[in-house]
C-alpha cells in the first residue's frame, strides 16, 4: 500500500465555488471536491484523489511526478500526518 501526502488548497465560499468551500489538489489537474463545510470538502477530496489514483494505476497511466515523488510505501508502520498552521 502506498500514502500519499499531497499538498491541497482550500477555497472559501464565493460565487466562482457556488457557495460552497472548494478543495483542489494543483499535482493532479483537474481533482477538486466542494461541501458545505472545509471539513466536508477535504473528506470529498480524499475521495475523488483515490479515484484519481486508482484511475491512473487502472489504465496503466504513470501519476504526474510531483505525485509519485510524495508516495511513501507502508506497512504496519504508524502514519503521521502533517498540519499546516497560518499566523
């Protein structure tokens, strides 16, 4: 199994989001989710960036190289996440 640790942002509600909170990760073009929340956003995001993956692991497609640079092969080791803190 691989983790994948990919760099997102996050949009705030505006007219261009319809209104709602948009979350689109730049290394695979085209993989953004909405939701009424950040939270709610970020969770369709991992889903829609799995089915990106797997779509491209599918058709036998190398995933763009700021991609496959940020995989990490797992085992049965722990999985840290990171936090990005704005002051």
């Amino acid at each position: 199994m691989k983790l994948y640790k990919l760099s997102f942002v996050m949009h705030e509600p505006s007219e261009d989001t319809e209104g709602k909170f948009m979350a689109e990760i730049h290394a695979l073009p085209g993989c953004r989710a909405w939701g009424d929340t950040a939270a709610e956003a970020l969770e369709n995001l991992q889903s829609v960036a799995a089915g990106f993956i797997e779509s491209y692991r599918d058709r036998g497609d190398q995933l763009p190289p700021d991609v496959e640079a940020a995989s990490l092969e797992t085992s049965n080791a722990t999985i840290t996440s990171e936090v990005l803190i704005v002051v």
